[in-house]
C-alpha cells in the first residue's frame, strides 16, 4: 500500500467530527486498524467505510466501545452462518434434493 492512499487520521477525525480517542479505543480493540508512517497515524481507504460505521453507532447509538466489538462479533457470526447455508443449499441442490 502506498503512503498517498494513507489518509491522515487527524484529517479524517476533523472531517467526521470524531475524537481521536475513540479511534484510538477502536484500534485498540482491533476494530479498525491504524498505519503509523514516520511517527504519524494514518487509515487505509478501505478502512473508511467500517470506521464510520462504528462511529456511527457510537454517536448515534451511543453504543460504547465493548458492545460495538461485541455487535461486531455477532455480525460476523450471522455473516459465517448465512455463507455455510448457501453452501448447504448449493450442495442440497447439486444432489437433487431441493
């Protein structure tokens, strides 16, 4: 990854109106993940969607940092179970019983 696609983390913070603590208690429960460059933090593009995400349901849920990991969990459960069913409908379907 390139560091021109590295977008700086007090940029995004200013933009979205975050403190950087909450994105510092994200990182640190491994929910978005940080680049530091030369002793500067950055977020990789494809990091964008998920961290507004969860600040979105921290401002707007008011859901703190433990229940999103948690949500998270869950979804990413949910997300498994959902792949495995296809594939057992896909398999059901292969043998004719479906």
């Amino acid at each position: 990854m390139e560091n021109q696609e590295l977008i700086p983390l007090e940029l995004f913070c200013s933009t979205t109106h975050v403190e950087m603590a909450l994105i510092d208690s994200l990182a640190d429960n491994g929910l978005v993940e940080i680049t530091v460059v030369e002793h500067r933090r950055f977020i990789a593009p494809d990091q964008l969607g998920r961290a507004e995400k969860l600040v979105r349901m921290h401002d707007d849920l008011g859901i703190n940092v433990e229940g999103i990991e948690a949500i998270e969990h869950l979804l990413d459960r949910m997300q498994a179970m959902q792949e495995e069913m296809l594939h057992l409908r896909n398999r059901l379907r292969r043998y004719g019983e479906l």
